[in-house]
C-alpha cells in the first residue's frame, strides 16, 4: 500500500512538473509572439512616421503649421525659403496639403512635397551632401471610362443621379439634347438613357480635373436620340448622330427653361386685356419672373429697348434671314443693346410682364424674309454634317459603342 501511494505521489509529482513546463513553454511562446507584434508595430509605426502629411485646414498659414511638424525651426525656414522661390505660399487653400520624407536612420528631412490644387505640385529635396534642389513637377493623370443606363421614372435628373452619374456630366447630357429634348417638358416615365462618359482625375490628389461624355443616348416611345463625339481631322470637335449629321441645330428648341406654353402661335387669339380677337404670331412661355432668356441662335441684335405692348423687347437678327423676338422682359442682361453681337444660348434677358402682360412669361416670336410663322413646328437642318474621311473614321469609332 505505502508503496501504491508512494509510485502515485511520483506520478504526479512528475504529472505536474510536465505541465508546469508547458505552461511556462507556452507562456514563453506566447510572450515572444506578442513582442514580435509589438516590435512589428514599431517598425510599421517607424515606416510610417517616415513620410509626414498636413493637410491645409481654413484659416491655417502654412509657414505656421510647419512648427507642428517634426522639422527644426531651421530645417522649416530653409524649406519655406525654397518654397516662395517656385509658389506663392499664401494663397494656398484648404484642402491643399504637403508631405515631408525623412531618413529612416538619421531622421532628417530628405523630401518635401506641396500639393496645391490643379495639375502641379513643387518638390523641394536635399542629398545627403546637403545639396537643395527644387522643381515644379507635373502630376499624372488617370482617365477612368464609364457606362450607365437606366429607365427614367420621374426625371432625368433622379434617374442618372441615382446611378452615380456626376452632376456635371448630367448637365453635359442635357446640353447635348438641347437641340431636340427639352428635359424639362418632354420627359416621360419609361424613357431611358444611357451614357458612356469619362472622368480625368490627378494622381495623389484624386480630384478630377475634366469630364467628357462619349456617347449618348436618350430613347422615348416613340424616338431614339444618339450622340457620339468626334474630332476631325482639322481639330472640329462636337457631337453627331449615327450618320455624322450634327445634333447642335442652327437654333435652340426654345429659348428658355419653361414651365408650360400659355399661348401658342394662332391668326385668331382674344387678346386677355385688349378682350379683342387678333392674331398671336409667337408663343408665349410662362415662366418665374428673372427665369434667364437665351438667344436661339447665333446673331446680331437689331434692337433691345421698350416697344409698346412688347414691354422690353430684344430682336435678333440671324444668318438666311431670320430675326427673333423676345417680348416682356423683366430687363436686359448686361452688355445687351443695339449692335451687340450674341452666341447661341447666349442670355440676352430675363422673364417679366413689362407691356401688356397679365403675368410673367416670354412672347416668342421668329420670321423669315418679314413674315412671322409658327416655331414649333419649323423642322431644323443640322448646323453641320461630317463628310469624306472624317465621316468614315466617324462610322468606324462609333460603329460599336451601343452595340
């Protein structure tokens, strides 16, 4: 029996060396793994700390937030002394930001980098023989391609928002389309678009410096509109339809952002506050009052001033005969006047209800060779058409795209 208890008390004795021992081994591992982490750590944290980014926040001076940094006082005039020589440093902005690089062994500064905005940033760098050197340096640029499409369901907008479509580029679109749609009026749930764009961006800033649709397409129930950009050869740029027939007309489809039509062009119309029948030879758009009024077209104006019942009228004069009128003006946008020369879409006015005007709207009016006609329904040539190998290097570039 003694010796029963006796073997038993060595085994566990020894039972519990061995687990005393592999806790400890354990323990041991486990200790040296933490280290390793932390010495890991260390080292990320010493990589890290290599390179030293501010960024510019409002109302900060750059030469001040230098004295946050690790830089001596002498080290930070030496850099700022380089800097005014390339920058303007006081006109850096929020947003702006600069890096510093300092060796990893003797912890001096080797680098130091400006980022203001736009596509250059300033490098100012020193050698181990201390030797400054200091350049405006051009940064990359990386040009991203991307398609969207989507069925509208109340507006354009909603619709090409609502798949990351930037706000410019949707601008982009609309302006386009000018010619045939107008987005405000003519859209329709169950219409759908799509879009091939591009998004030029600079490298380390990622702000985008430029946007460019490439193709576009807007198709109703009854109609598909295509545009496809193209360059020709001589260094035209613009955009066409599937047969490289331009889709900017001579004239815009109106002349202004409405919210309805009040009076459409008629040879019989109750005048509403002469409570006489006469003809109507425009179109009334109704409008906020100060909704901005455009040219159609390209031309010279042949007036701008009150005209009786027209209130404050503009007339234009255009290419092949064609004048327009642009009636009840709220007043004229500046420089416009009598023998102003006016670009397509070009603001020439705002809505208002000067003359004899019930409410604010614009009274349209076109004519040709002196006699006036109905705008809605005049049908509209392109204002060019590609021909020869620009139309074939067309075909051949878009041939394609929707496919």
């Amino acid at each position: 029996m003694k010796y029963f208890f006796k073997k038993n008390l060595i085994f566990y004795v020894v039972a519990t060396a061995c687990l005393l021992t592999f806790v400890l081994i354990f323990a041991s591992k486990t200790s040296c793994s933490k280290n390793s982490n932390i010495n890991a750590t260390s080292e990320e944290t010493h990589e890290e700390d290599k390179i030293e980014k501010v960024i510019i926040q409002k109302g900060d001076v750059l030469a001040l937030t230098l004295n946050e940094t690790k830089l001596s006082s002498e080290d930070s005039s030496e850099i700022l002394r380089e800097l005014k020589k390339l920058v303007s440093i006081s006109k850096c902005l929020p947003g702006d930001f600069y890096e510093i690089a300092y060796d990893k062994v003797t912890g001096l500064w080797t680098n130091f980098s400006y980022y203001p905005s736009g596509m250059f940033y300033y490098e100012i760098s020193k050698n181990p023989q201390s030797v400054i050197i200091s350049e405006k340096k051009r940064l990359k640029t990386i040009t991203s391609k991307y398609e969207k499409e989507r069925t509208i369901e109340s507006s354009l907008w909603a619709a090409m928002a609502s798949c990351g479509v930037p706000a410019d580029v949707i601008g982009a679109f609309a302006d386009i389309f000018a010619w045939q749609i107008d987005f405000l009026t003519d859209t329709r749930q169950g219409d759908s678009f799509k879009i091939v764009y591009e998004i030029e961006t600079v490298q380390k800033k990622e702000t985008k410096l430029s946007s460019k649709i490439i193709a576009a397409e807007y198709k109703t129930a009854s109609n598909s509109h295509k545009a496809f950009y193209f360059k020709t050869k001589i260094g035209q740029e613009g955009y066409f339809d599937e047969k490289g027939k331009s889709v900017k007309s001579a004239f815009l489809k109106a002349p202004l952002q409405f919210s309805r039509i009040s009076s459409h062009f008629t040879a019989r119309r109750v005048h509403p506050i002469l409570k006489i029948a006469r003809p109507h030879l425009g179109i009334d758009y109704a409008a906020p009052s100060g909704t901005p009024v455009s040219s159609i077209g390209d031309g010279t104006a042949l007036k701008a001033q009150y005209s009786g019942g027209f209130g404050n009228l503009v007339i234009i004069r255009h290419a092949n005969g064609y004048e327009t009128y642009y009636g009840h003006l709220l007043k004229y946008a500046k420089n416009i006047k009598t023998g102003t020369k006016v670009k397509q879409g070009q603001v020439i006015g705002y809505v208002g209800m000067t003359g004899l005007a019930t409410g604010p709207h614009l009274d349209f009016r076109i004519k040709l060779n002196g006699k006036f006609f109905d705008y809605l329904k005049m049908k509209q040539p392109p204002s060019t058409q590609l021909s020869g190998k620009d139309k074939t290097d067309f075909e051949n570039n878009v041939k394609n795209i929707f496919n």
